[in-house]
C-alpha cells in the first residue's frame, strides 16, 4: 500500500500500524505526529491503522534561540 511521509511516498505492508511505519521510516523521539493533518498523540501510534494514501507528518523539536 502507498502513504506519504513527510512528502516523500513510501510503500508499506497492508495493515501497518503508525508505530510500525514509523519505526521503518527511522524516527526517533521526540517527535509529533499528525495523519492526514490530524495530531495523533503518541500513546495511540500503536492502535492506530494506516489506510492507502495518508499522508503522515513528522516534526522533531528544533533547538534554538
């Protein structure tokens, strides 16, 4: 099935769940995560299932001044 990350498409297993496609994508916390512009709280990446063509979005915090 295809979905995009961060703008880039990618091809995953069928019933993927976000953890685990993010965990292919290589993120590392901390990070926020939204689907398809909606935020999805960290303690629901495992449960949630990913569908054809979402789109997920993945921000690391920035250090700065």
């Amino acid at each position: 099935m295809k979905i995009v990350i961060n703008g880039q498409s990618a091809v995953v297993a069928e019933q993927i769940s976000l953890s685990e496609a993010l965990a292919n994508y290589g993120a590392r916390p901390p990070f926020a995560v939204a689907v398809n512009g909606d935020f999805v709280p960290r303690n629901q990446c495992e449960t949630k299932t990913l569908n054809e063509g979402d789109s997920i979005e993945l921000l690391s915090p920035i250090q700065g001044g």
